[in-house]
C-alpha cells in the first residue's frame, strides 16, 4: 500500500474558503485510479495548518515489485 500525505498551509482567515474548496476538489481526487480515501484534518501543532491524506494502491503496483 502507498499513504501519501502533505501538509497544506493555509493563511489565517481563510481556513473555511480552503475547506469549501477542498470538499470540492474531493470527488475529482477521489476519483483517480486506485484511490481508497482522502481525509482533511486539522494539524495540531498549527491549527492553520491541514493535513491531506490520501491512500492509493495503483493497479499493477504489487506484480511489478516480483
């Protein structure tokens, strides 16, 4: 399995415009080929910060590692 994840930073102040359009690029991320989740969370250590997560497994990605 392959976790991608990224920190985003986000400018104070904007944190609900990031989410609006965040949840709207949602369905195209989670459409993509092999895409199991995408998850946005709020960092702890910057609570401006967010943390994208997403969890892919490409189709082909284990037969090509034998």
């Amino acid at each position: 399995m392959i976790l991608e994840h990224a920190i985003l930073p986000v400018r104070a102040g904007t944190e609900a415009d990031f989410e609006a359009a965040f949840a709207e690029a949602r369905p195209v991320v989670a459409n993509q080929p092999g895409c199991r989740s995408v998850s946005l969370s709020r960092s702890i250590e910057s609570p401006r910060g967010a943390s994208r997560s997403l969890v892919s497994i490409p189709a082909g990605f284990s037969s090509s590692l034998t």
